[in-house]
C-alpha cells in the first residue's frame, strides 16, 4: 500500500452556506480525492482528473475550494493535524491549503 499524496484532518467542508462537516478529512491516494466526515464517511470522491482546486476570491488564506463532479466544496485547512511536517505555526492552515491545491495541480498536470 502506498503512502497517500495528501492528507489533511480537521478540515471544515462546506457546500455553498451549508457546513458539512467541521472536522472533515482530506486525501488524496490512489490517484482519487476523497472528502470524508470526521467519522470517515465518505462525503464525495472522484478520479483526480476530474478534480479542479483553487483558492476563492474572498477569505481567509487557509481556504480552498474543490470542485468534485461539478459540485463545490470549500475547504477550510486550518484545523489541527493537518500540516504533515508537525509544525503548527500560526501558517500552518495557508500553508495546508497551498500544498492541497499544488497536489490537485500536479496530479492532474495542471500549472497555475
């Protein structure tokens, strides 16, 4: 079994004003992006290429969005354990959410 690509915890997911979960999980592994709740429930998922990420226009640095089947989800990156190095500086949630849509863009060998 490989080591996944990305994993964040504690990540708030959202669609549009609806909170979906407030301790989510994010991974990509496998060459899928996979949102699960707090429990590990599978909330959406889909083949990385089918993934686009980026950043909203207005918010704080520690959001992304992405967009799984047409549907959005914005990604709030600055809960705990989500910084693999165990630094958890008071950059550790924009840090997160750069190294999240860098992983989507070289997976899908998009620049940006």
């Amino acid at each position: 079994m490989t080591e996944p690509e990305f994993t964040a915890t504690g990540v708030r997911i959202g669609r549009r004003l609806r909170s979906l979960t407030r301790a989510g999980q994010v991974r990509i592994r496998g060459g899928r992006l996979e949102l699960l709740t707090s429990y590990g429930r599978e909330i959406d998922s889909a083949p990385i290429g089918e993934v686009r990420a980026g950043k909203p226009w207005f918010g704080s640095p520690d959001r992304a969005t992405a967009e799984v089947d047409g549907r959005r989800y914005l990604l709030r990156l600055g809960g705990q354990g989500d910084d693999q190095s165990g630094d958890m500086g008071g950059d550790a949630g924009p840090r997160a959410a750069r190294r999240f849509i860098e992983a989507v863009r070289k997976a899908t060998g998009r620049s940006g």
